[in-house]
C-alpha cells in the first residue's frame, strides 16, 4: 500500500517566515502573535504585519473601539482612526442618534424621580 507523505508546510510555518515590521521578530501562535495591518494588502506575501504588543505600544497604529468589541482584534493604521477612536466601518457609531435636547429632558425627568 502507498502512503502519501504527510504535507508538513502548514499557515503557522508560513507566519514564521513573516516578521513584525516593529521589532522584526516572528508569528508565534501563543504568546506573540502577528496580525495583519488594516489598509495594507492583507495576503500573506504583501501585507503589513505586526504583533499586538509591539502595535499597543508604538503612536504609528492604532485600534478601532467598536472592532475590538467583537473578540478579534484589528490593528489600523493610526491615521485611519478618528478622534473617537472608530474605523471607517464604524466611523459616527459613538455619536447619539437623538437631539440633545431629548437627552437632556430624559435626564432630568430621570432626576426628579
């Protein structure tokens, strides 16, 4: 009977040929893991990739208040992040959909209760 070898190249071998534009280290899976930066090519050969840790700590990057809610993180460009600190996907989420006025008459209405 004929086995065919075992593939053994796998995404995490491809990452460790990757390496964080920051601090040139390589993906590891666990404890320091490469993500791709939004707004450059996100393949594996052209984007930009950085860990979270070294993305946290440099001014050039930046991340979206409302992406980050969902569990996956997304590291942006710092210039493609607003003052209130949203994506263009989500970019006026943190402004209130009603006139200011109504919130200031339910606020009191909620005090004199």
């Amino acid at each position: 009977m004929n086995y065919r070898p075992l593939q053994t190249a796998s995404l995490s071998d491809q990452q460790n040929a990757l390496h964080c534009v920051i601090c040139g280290l390589s993906h590891d899976d666990f404890y320091n893991p490469l993500v791709c930066v939004r707004g450059s090519l996100e393949t594996m050969e052209d984007g930009e990739f950085v860990h979270l840790a070294c993305a946290r700590r440099s001014p050039d990057y930046g991340f979206c208040r409302y992406c980050d809610l969902g569990g996956r993180v997304k590291v942006f460009y710092a210039e493609d992040i607003n003052d209130e600190g949203e994506c263009s996907d989500h970019e006026g989420e943190s402004v209130p959909d009603y006139p200011e006025a109504d919130r200031d008459s339910f606020i009191e209405i909620m005090q004199d209760r």
